[in-house]
C-alpha cells in the first residue's frame, strides 16, 4: 500500500539559504535595536558624563520659536546648519566635509550654549533648573558656616570665551571654580551671570536662603574688635556711625591748606 504524501512536509530550502535568511534576521534586529538606542545631538550632549548632568535638555518647540533665538544669525558663520543640527533635521544637500570639520562641531556646541542661557531663564527651563538645585546636581559650597548650601551655575558674561562656569553660592554670596575639572571648563556664557538672580528674585519659587553665620574671633577668650571692612559686610549699614566721605576730606584739607597760607603771610 502505497504511502500518503499528506503526512509528509519537504522543505525546499537548503543550508545556504537558511544562513542567509539569519543573517537578515540579524541585521533587521541590528537595525531596530539602533533605531530604538538612537539619540539626537542634545540629547547626546546633555547626556555625557564629564557634563555632571549640569544642562537642560532645550526643547524643540523652544529651538523653533525664531523669538527666542533672535540675535543668534548674526554670531555664527553656519548658523541654519548648526540649527539644523540641533533640531535633528537631515538636509538634501549634506556636507559631509563641513559635517566633519571640528570647528563646525564646536559653532554647533557654542550655539547650544547659548540658546541654552536664554532657555534657563523660560518658564520650562527655570523650572529644570530649579529641581537640580534641588537636587544639589551641581554641588555644594565649601565653606563650612553654609553647611552644604547647594549652588547654583554662574558665568563672568553672557558672551563666549570670557569665562569658565563657575559656582554661586547664594548664603555666602561668594563664586568657586567647580571641583569637576570637565565642568570648570564649560564656557561659563552657558549659564551667564543674570541666572541665579532670576532663580533667587523670582516669587513664585519662594527659596528660603538661610543667612551665613560668621564664628566670633576670640583671643584667649576675648572677643576682638571686627574692623570696619567687616562690619561693612557682615552687618547693617543703618546701624553703623556715618563715616566723612572723600567730599569732608577735600574740605578739611583746603581749610588746612588756608590756614597754613596765613599763618605765612
């Protein structure tokens, strides 16, 4: 009795055919895997360690506003195809040479430094902001009478090149240069010197800074007498004796200068 064929499967591909066929397999999960691992310029800049997580992600629809970035055309020599960076938009005409050239890269950073300043000082951006402050993402400050008072980013300029960033420290009203060396060296215009005023001045946030408690100087138990300087600083200037300006002094010294005139005569 002749077998049934209905019980039997044939197979018609060889072993090439299946090696190719997982190869393409392979690639197809190489290529999904890449597309889900893929990340846009910020977000690869924001993310990179020796940044400390100091940067806040600018967000497209602010980078679209031509308002906010008003000012900017005229600072850089490729500005549209650095903005083009940034927004993640591939162009028909691509330079790869331009592309590749370390002074186009750094005109893309500079570009996002700036935008970055002004973003900061947004609504959205202040609001990041605050939760690293919060947060102490950016440090503390050294000195011990601040007990660990959290600061906040502060550049010399809101141009490039005039400054590191620096750390504000808002009890002390003093400036550090950060203890992560990668971050010292952050253009400081990243930030700008107007910030941590916004942060501190604004209402809404409602940020209680305690005020820096200064240790008595005692000698052998005795309290020494502060010199003016420090009282200047440290105490109310109501509260202090009116001092003769440089004005009393000129007067004084034109009066002296009469009376030792007659005296000659």
């Amino acid at each position: 009795m002749a077998e049934s064929s209905e019980y039997y499967s044939y197979s018609y591909y060889s072993s090439d055919d299946y090696d190719i066929l997982g190869k393409e397999a392979e690639e197809e999960e190489e290529e999904e895997e890449s597309q889900d691992e893929y990340e846009d310029w910020i977000s690869q800049f924001c993310s990179e360690k020796k940044f400390k997580n100091w940067f806040c992600h600018v967000s497209e629809a602010y980078l679209d506003d031509p308002f906010n970035l008003f000012g900017l055309q005229n600072l850089f020599k490729h500005y549209q195809k650095a903005l083009n960076c940034l927004l993640d938009v591939e162009e028909e005409d691509m330079d790869e040479k331009l592309y590749s050239d370390v002074q186009f890269t750094e005109e893309i950073q500079n570009l996002y430094l700036l935008v970055h300043q002004r973003y900061i000082q947004s609504p959205e951006g202040l609001a990041e902001m605050l939760d690293k402050y919060n947060r102490k993402v950016f440090g503390t400050c050294p000195r011990v009478e601040c007990e660990k008072q959290a600061v906040i980013p502060y550049g010399m300029s809101t141009n490039l090149g005039v400054s590191g960033c620096l750390a504000f420290c808002p009890r002390c009203r003093d400036v550090y240069i950060p203890k992560a060396y990668e971050v010292s060296r952050i253009d400081g215009a990243a930030f700008g010197p107007n910030f941590a005023a916004i942060l501190l001045s604004d209402p809404s946030l409602k940020l209680k800074i305690p005020a820096v408690k200064n240790p008595p100087l005692t000698i052998f138990g005795f309290r020494v007498l502060e010199s003016r300087r420090r009282l200047d600083r440290t105490k109310d200037p109501s509260h202090l004796p009116e001092f003769s300006d440089a004005s009393e002094y000129e007067e004084e010294e034109d009066y002296a200068e009469e009376e030792n005139a007659q005296e000659a005569k």
